[in-house]
C-alpha cells in the first residue's frame, strides 16, 4: 500500500526559512529515506578540488607534492591523503582545507 503525504493526517511538514522539518508517526515496518538535500549555493566537486589545490599551494609549509595529487571529493565531502613529513604541515593542510573528512 502506497499513501502520499497529503493523506496522512499524523506527518507534518514545515518549511520555514528553507529549513525543512518532517515530524509525525505512523506505524510501519521500516523507513526508506531517500531525501536528497540540495543546498541552493552548493559547489560541485571539481570546484570544491579545484580551490582545495589552490588553497593548499598557497601555504609554504605545505608539501603539495605529497598531498595535492591525494584529494578527493565525493558530494561535496573533502578528503586530503598523502604524507606530510611533519605533524604542523599536517596541520596546516587540515585548517587550508576546513570542509575535510577527518
């Protein structure tokens, strides 16, 4: 059995400044929660890339000759991989890049 939203009098939805709020029950067996969020000014992955690069070549005591070759990006997630010789140019790739999977 299939019901919509509109017909189920116990789930609210409240949209209110672009923040979306499901609240309600229901009995069921399970939830399937295939919400997507799309935030309006998102960037996509390769600009996310692209900027990390840039930002993690400005610093000096950066080596992006071990780590800029390692980003990845994935829906918007940031991950940072290779060596750093030194814990503070580790740390300093970490604070370049705020958005990074830790």
């Amino acid at each position: 059995m299939t019901r919509s939203v509109q017909s189920l009098r116990d789930i609210a939805v409240e949209v209110k400044e672009g923040v979306v709020t499901l609240s309600g029950f229901y009995g069921v067996r399970s939830v399937a929660n295939d919400i997507e969020v799309k935030l309006p000014s998102a960037r996509n992955d390769p600009e996310i890339a692209r900027d990390a690069v840039r930002e993690l070549e400005s610093h000096i005591g950066i080596p992006t000759d071990k780590i800029a070759d390692k980003i990845k990006v994935r829906r918007g997630w940031l991950t940072l991989g290779g060596t750093a010789d030194w814990q503070y140019q580790k740390i300093l790739a970490e604070s370049a890049s705020p958005t990074t999977e830790r």
